[in-house]
C-alpha cells in the first residue's frame, strides 16, 4: 500500500483580520458570518463578521479570508448516510 503524500496545511492569522490558509481542498459553504474549509486535516469552521473570500486557489490550496474573525474551529466532517442505511440499522 502506498503512503499519502500529505500536502502542507497552515493558518495564519493577523490582528483577527486576515486570515490565510494552505492545504485547503474545497470550500463547501461560506457566507458574512461561516466560512466552512475543506482542508487536508479536516474541516475547518471559521466564524466572524463581515467575512469575505478575498483569494481562492483551490489549485494551490490557498484561501485568504477578511473580516473580524472570531472563532477557528476543526469538526468532524458529516458522512451522510442513505435511507435504507438508516432505515437498516
């Protein structure tokens, strides 16, 4: 079996203003107050005010966000699950 090169993941964080990550694989939501990253090393949930995308390589795994950045926090990422998966629990 062959090992996963894993890509480089980091945040940087400059007076709760801007935020640059790496190692970002997709951005699945975001909107002024969550911004919600698929990264290398899980989900992140970043919450705040008057959050915008301000730079987007998904090529690159760069994601630059603004605002006034209150909370970074990793989550579990949800597997959804079928209706007969459920219903044969």
């Amino acid at each position: 079996m062959e090992k996963e090169v894993q890509q480089p993941h980091e945040l940087r964080l400059d007076n709760r203003a801007r935020l640059s990550v790496s190692g970002v694989r997709e951005v699945e939501s975001f909107d002024e107050t969550v911004v919600v990253l698929s990264t290398v090393r899980g989900l992140l949930v970043i919450r705040g005010q008057k959050l915008q995308l301000q730079a987007l390589s998904i090529d690159g795994g760069q994601v630059s966000v603004h605002g006034l950045i209150d909370t970074l926090a990793y989550e579990e990422e949800q597997k959804t699950t079928g209706f007969l998966r459920r219903l044969f629990r």
